[in-house]
C-alpha cells in the first residue's frame, strides 16, 4: 500500500516502501480513521447537547445577570 507522502514522515516512508511494511501502512491508516472516528463522534455529541439544550431552555431558570459597563 503506497500512501502520499503528506501522511508520513519521510523517513517512515521510505523505510516501509523498503521493507515491504505493508502492515505498518494498514496501522496508520487504522489509527487515523479511530481518530477521525472519535473527533466526529465528540464533535456530534456536543452539536446534539448544546441544539437540545437550546429547544429546552426555560427562562424562569436564567439568572440576571447583566455585565457591568466598562
């Protein structure tokens, strides 16, 4: 498996082209789609709190608060 060169250091790339390291390509491509995978999973659950929290926000509940002037 040849990756772009964007997706590895130089020296790793030339060593698994080399030596034939097809597994170790495979295992950096894993871990970035599992990272991939978990910052989307992260980013949709924080979309998904703050849009319910919006559709269930009760102004009885607010404070206040006003900021003083500066």
């Amino acid at each position: 498996m040849n990756f772009p060169s964007p997706l590895a250091c130089s020296t790793c790339r030339v060593s698994m082209i080399e030596g034939g390291g097809d597994a170790a390509g495979w295992s950096i491509f894993f871990l970035l789609v599992v990272i991939l995978f978990m910052l989307g999973g992260i980013g949709f659950f924080m979309f998904r709190i703050a849009r319910r929290e919006k559709e269930h926000f009760d102004p009885a509940l607010s404070d206040d608060y006003k900021p003083a002037d500066s």
